[in-house]
C-alpha cells in the first residue's frame, strides 16, 4: 500500500522507518545533526508546497529519503491507519 504525504508524493507505507513533527524534532541537536547530513548527501525531497510540518524517514530498496512534508505526523499517521 502507498501513503500519500501531501505535495503530490506518495511512497510506500512498507519503506516508512519513522515520521517525525518537525517541531519538537528539531529541539535535538542529534535531530538536526542528522537532517543537515541527509541534506548535504542529496537525501532530503522536499514535498511540502509550504513551511514543513514534518519530516518522514524512508528507506527505499536501501536508499534512505527524508521527505519533507506540509501534513502534520499526526495527520500521516491517520492516513497510514486509514489506508489498512
């Protein structure tokens, strides 16, 4: 099955490794840490038509993506559930 993460992309639910708000992420020095490396190696697609709300980690046949999105993690997990 396929999870829509707004902005027109969809990946598939099975590659989702986690999703993040991008609020209380970001507190983490760790967090960012990470997000500048993936955005520095070319991991980071930014889906958000506006300011990110979050950010969902995928590993795609071995490929890590960050995905930045408009939705809230809230509103992804909703869809994740509503899409069994």
């Amino acid at each position: 099955m396929y999870l829509n993460i707004g902005g027109g992309f969809v990946v598939r639910r099975a590659d989702v490794v986690a999703v993040f708000d991008m609020d209380n992420a970001t507190w983490s020095r760790i967090t960012r840490g990470a997000l500048a490396l993936a955005e520095k190696r070319g991991e980071v697609i930014n889906a958000a038509e506006d300011i990110p709300r979050s950010f969902i980690l995928c590993e795609e046949r071995g490929v890590r993506r960050a995905y930045l999105s408009q939705l809230s993690s809230a509103a992804i997990a909703r869809r994740s559930m509503e899409s069994r």
